[in-house]
C-alpha cells in the first residue's frame, strides 16, 4: 500500500473516531514512514541525478575527455553532498551516496594526471594489471567508463607512480632525439 494509501485509511478512521466521539488515534507508525519516505525521496532524486550524470561521462572517449567538466562536476556533487549531511549524516542511503560521491571526486585528480600525462598504450596496461582490472584496450576508443573500472581513487600512488614514470620517458625521448 502506499503512503497516501494509508493517509486516505487514516483519514477516515479519525472521521469515524469524530463521529462516535472517540480519541483521535494519532498513528505515529505512520508519521514516521512519511518522515523516511520523505528523505529516501530526497536521496532518491540526488543519487538519479548523479547516476545519471556519470553516465554520460562514461561514454565519452577518453582522448576527447575535457577533465575540467569532471572537476566543476565533482565539486558541485560534493557540496550537495555537504550540504545534506546536516540532516542526513547517519542515514545508510545517505551515507552510500556520500561514499559515490567521495570516491568519484577522489579519482578527478588521478583522471587528471593520467589525462595530461604521456602515458602510452603500455602504461595502460601496467594499470590495468596493478588494480586487477582487465579491458580491451583501444586508446582510440578508450571511455571513460574503463578508467572508472580501474577504481583509481584506491590506487593514487600508484597512478602518480606511473605518469612520473611516463613524463620522464617522455622527457628521455625528447634528449635521445635532441641529441640524435
């Protein structure tokens, strides 16, 4: 049954209670559930939205990616995810929603260095190997749904490791060639 449901039910016991000159029942099982149901539909709406959002995200090619659309989004979704934590800190949904969101700005950063990195088809796949995610790799059609996968927010040192190591080999082939 759903909530206005119940409240039409609810209504018409309080009309007959009034008829007869009963107490009012004040039915605080139901308050309550309309309190939840209330703060789920909140949640509900923002985690849709984000959903949503990281979606289309996903499909973009990784060399057409503009990580600063990433950034402005993360942020935007972090300060949401402040501003509901005055009324909803400790609420479970809440608190998996606030995880998503902290996990996908944690990994902006990352996406960041590997996107302005020098990192060939080879750092890829040291990637790939490291977390334990494995993908077809096309850097011509590389998404940004694969690097989601490779959860990168748990890897930050690693990811730093291998764009230092790709920027410097970048570095080394541009003195080889200099010197050539």
């Amino acid at each position: 049954m759903k909530t206005a449901e119940y409240n039409k039910k609810k209504d018409g016991l309080i009309l007959a209670e009034k008829l007869f000159n009963l107490p009012i029942s004040t039915f605080p099982e139901l308050v309550s559930i309309e309190i939840e149901n209330k703060k789920m539909q909140v949640l509900y709406g923002h985690y849709k939205d984000i959903k949503q959002s990281l979606q289309e995200w996903s499909s973009m090619l990784w060399n057409k990616l503009d990580s600063d659309i990433l950034k402005v989004g993360s942020d935007k979704f972090d300060k949401l995810r402040k501003k509901l934590a005055n009324e909803y800190n400790g609420h479970p949904t809440y608190d998996k929603l606030s995880l998503m969101i902290k996990e996908f700005k944690d990994s902006i950063p990352l996406i960041q260095q590997l996107k302005y990195s020098q990192i060939s088809e080879r750092h890829w796949e040291k990637l790939m190997k490291n977390t334990g995610i494995d993908f077809e790799l096309n850097v011509k059609s590389l998404t940004l749904e694969n690097v989601f996968k490779l959860n990168l927010q748990n890897f930050p040192e690693m990811v730093t490791e291998i764009c230092t190591e790709a920027s410097n080999e970048a570095k080394n082939e541009i003195e080889i060639s200099n010197i050539e």
